[in-house]
C-alpha cells in the first residue's frame, strides 16, 4: 500500500502539468484539507490521553513527508555516537516493508535474508547489520515494541526510528529529517502531496537535520525555510556512499570498485535519484536504471528483466542498494560479468554538529538528573 501511494505521488510530481492531474488535483486538494483536520483532531484527541514511557533516553528521529528523507543513516550515525561515549544503545524500527506481523522482533548483527526482512522489515535488517552487536527491534507497534526492549535489555539510550507522528509514546528529544532536495513534498498535505502533517509542526521538534544538502539546487533557501518554522538548532548534512559489498557473500569490496565500470542501477526506495547521484559520485557510469515501487520484494523476474535491460546496455555489474539487496530472493544469480553489488549510504555532518551532540547529550544526562521534558 504504500508502495502505491508513493508511485502515485511520483506520477503527480513528474506530470504537474498534464491534464490527467490537473483533473484529479481539486478533489485531492479536498482529501488533503480532510487528512489535515483529521490529524490535528488526532492530536488534540492524544493531549488528554496518557502516553506510555520507559526510565531511559528515548530519542525520536523522524520527518514531515512520506519517502526517503535519510532518517536510516542518520539512526545509524547516532546509534554509533552513543556506542563511542560508551552508552549503552539500542534501535527501534519501524518494521515497514515487514509481512509476518510479528509482534516483536530482536536483532543483533543479522545477517540480511529475505526471509529476516519479511519478518522484521528491511530497514531493521539493514540497520542491524550496520550495527553490528547494537540491538535492533521491529513490532507491530512502535510502543509495545519499545515496552519490550526495556524489559530485556535495559538500555540507556533507545533511538526509536520513524516515531516524529507516534501517539502514546513519550520521549525526551524529536529530531526531525528534512530533505533538502524536496523538502515540503510540493507543499501538500497527503493524498494531494507528500507532507504527513501541516509543515509549520516542525515547531514540535528539539533539532533538525537537513539532509541531501550535497544534491539540493538552494541550501542557503531552504535553511532559511527551516529556520522560519522552529527555533530548535537546525543542522546542515549531506549522503555519501559508505560501502559496496557483493549481494551474494556481503563481502566488502575496494573503494573504488565501481569507478570506471559500466553499472544499472535498480532500486526500490523513497529516493532512487539519490541513489543514483551516488553511483555517479563513486565514479560509476550508470548506463540505465530501474526503479520499482518502495519497501518492493523483488520476484525473480524482476530481476531477470533487470538483468535484461542491463545486458543490452552492455553493463558490467548490477548495483542495488543495501536495503534493497535483503529483499532479492534468496541464491539468486546473475550473468552479469561483476554480479550484483549492494551500496550502502552514510550520513557526514556539514554544519551544526556540535548542536546536535549538545541536544542528544542533553537528553541523556538531562533525563538521569530528572530534569528532562518528557514529550507525548
């Protein structure tokens, strides 16, 4: 389902101008005023609601729009900040893409499967990789899951991913993910556009970081934009590749083993274009790319007519990214010469870093002192 809604998003991005859209525009204009006044009543509703909470940091990373804004890299830069000040931290995911409905799922180190993503989801699963011997938790609700975690392992940090529209869960600091690229979703709410909630909630949040500042046209504009809706500090970041490892054995290859060679891209993301920048910045020649609907479990002829296309592009290898790899089938092969290779993507700091350890340090040792504001 929201693989639908997302390429449905995409059509009204890419064809503003056709008539097909400007027919549909007005009435989802109407759907968007009602999803806006169903969420405020929403809140207004959970205000007089007591919210479920744990004696740890909780610290949510979330956002304002549907699609890859890169609260991923960013839970994992954090998580292994926390682990470097020697703080016990641990990771709650969202669990989208997951289809066992498992109520609470716990990993450490996971070796990505498609089996494992169907179950926990994929961006648990990748996380969890990432993250070596930090422990990771999916569930069927983000509360209950978080709940759980403290009961087993008592952390001291939990970094719960996806949570900025989560009711009945307290925490002590929102970090909210802006994608410099497109940050207001063309500036409509939901089914119209791609916000979750009226952009001037960005009041809400402790700290924002916005991304993709190395892909946006107007950094300088869009900060600007940021910084007129909060005043919580606001943090300047940008996506770098980070890792390229074989699908098949995940073993890492060389720096540099993509540059020069002839590579097709297919990826099933919020924001394949970013991943296909990326290709580009490792010195890749992309020769074409696929793109299929997010959080999408590829079938083997999927990628039997990837593997198509690539051929008669003369393509030398098949680069995915990680969180799409856990989600090929399993022993898949290829005749493509290199195989298909998984990118992984990190986040670096441009601007602003030391505000946001103040913020996160702040809500740690805030919360041990008693002096933290617990958030509904």
């Amino acid at each position: 389902m929201r693989g639908l809604l997302r390429s449905a998003l995409e059509y009204l991005e890419e064809n503003e101008d056709s008539r097909l859209v400007r027919d549909v525009a007005s009435p989802l204009l109407v759907l968007s005023w009602c999803y806006g006044l169903a969420m405020d009543c929403r809140w207004f509703v959970q205000e007089m609601r007591p919210s479920v909470g744990v004696p740890c940091t909780v610290i949510s990373v979330g956002n304002l729009t549907v699609g890859g804004t890169g609260k991923t890299p960013l839970v994992t830069w954090l998580a292994r900040y926390f682990r470097r000040r020697n703080l016990a931290v641990a990771v709650v995911g969202h669990g989208y893409g997951s289809r066992g409905g498992s109520r609470f799922v716990l990993l450490r180190g996971a070796r990505p499967s498609r089996e494992l993503a169907r179950k926990a989801g994929d961006e648990t699963v990748l996380l969890s990789r990432a993250l070596g011997t930090i422990p990771v938790a999916s569930g069927r609700r983000k509360a209950e899951t978080l709940l759980r975690l403290w009961r087993d392992l008592r952390p001291r940090v939990v970094l719960v991913d996806d949570a900025f529209q989560t009711i009945g869960m307290r925490r002590d600091l929102d970090v909210v993910v802006v994608d410099a690229v497109n940050p207001w979703g063309r500036g409509y709410l939901l089914p119209r556009g791609r916000l979750r909630e009226r952009r001037e909630n960005l009041s809400r949040a402790d700290v924002v970081v916005v991304t993709r500042c190395n892909e946006a046209a107007d950094v300088p504009a869009v900060l600007s934009q940021v910084r007129g809706l909060t005043d919580a500090p606001v943090v300047a970041a940008e996506h770098v590749p980070d890792a390229v490892s074989r699908v098949d054995t995940w073993e890492t290859l060389p720096a540099g083993s993509l540059a020069g060679k002839n590579v097709y891209a297919f990826s099933g993301i919020g924001s394949p274009s970013s991943f296909e920048r990326a290709l580009v910045e490792m010195g890749a020649v992309v020769v074409g790319a696929r793109r299929f609907g997010d959080h999408h479990f590829f079938s083997p002829a999927d990628v039997e007519r990837v593997e198509d296309a690539a051929s008669k592009l003369g393509a030398e290898y098949l680069a995915t990214t990680e969180k799409d790899a856990v989600r090929l089938p399993r022993g898949i092969r290829t005749t493509t010469p290199g195989g298909i290779v998984a990118v992984g993507v990190g986040i670096r700091i441009r601007a602003g870093g030391d505000a946001l350890e103040r913020a996160v340090l702040g809500a740690v040792y805030g919360h041990r002192t008693g002096e933290t504001r617990w958030k509904a």
